[in-house]
C-alpha cells in the first residue's frame, strides 16, 4: 500500500454528489481540478499507508462532520471557478 490521502476521496464524491445542483459552473477536466485543488487546500489532508491507518482514515470520511467541512470547501470552489474559469 502506498501514502494515500483520505480527504481528497472525500472531497471527490462530495463534488460528484452535488455538481447536478451547481448547471452554472463547468465541469471540465481542467475546471474540476481546480475546484478540487482549492478544496483540498482548505482541508487538513488524513493520510495513510498502513492497512491501519487505512481503516481509520475510512472510518473518519464517514464522519458528518468531515463531510460537512469537505462540502462547504467544495462549494467554495465552486463558486470560484464559476466566477472565473481558467479553460
């Protein structure tokens, strides 16, 4: 098993749960990755590279809480790249 963060799987299925409600915003490649890139910089990163700590970080993603600090970074990004896509 190699390092793995956590957090940016959380951040990418919030992203996918809630770009349907968000038609104003694109969605390509490069704009994706930017509203990743300024999510994940909000977040503090949970990283892994032991079956341990794999659990744990799996644990904690399902944690309301991390998932409602991923979602209000997720629309923060959003709401940039919307207001300036770099595509």
């Amino acid at each position: 098993m190699g390092l793995k963060n956590y957090t940016e799987e959380v951040v990418l299925e919030v992203l996918n749960e809630i770009k349907g409600m968000h038609p104003n915003c694109c969605f390509c490649e490069k704009c994706t990755q930017d509203i990743l890139a300024i999510a994940l910089s909000r977040l503090k990163g949970k990283y892994a590279v032991t079956l341990e700590g794999e659990i744990f970080a799996r644990v904690e993603q399902t944690d309301r809480q991390v998932r409602a600090d991923a979602l209000l970074a997720v629309m923060e990004g959003i709401e940039k790249v919307s207001k300036n896509p770099r595509h």
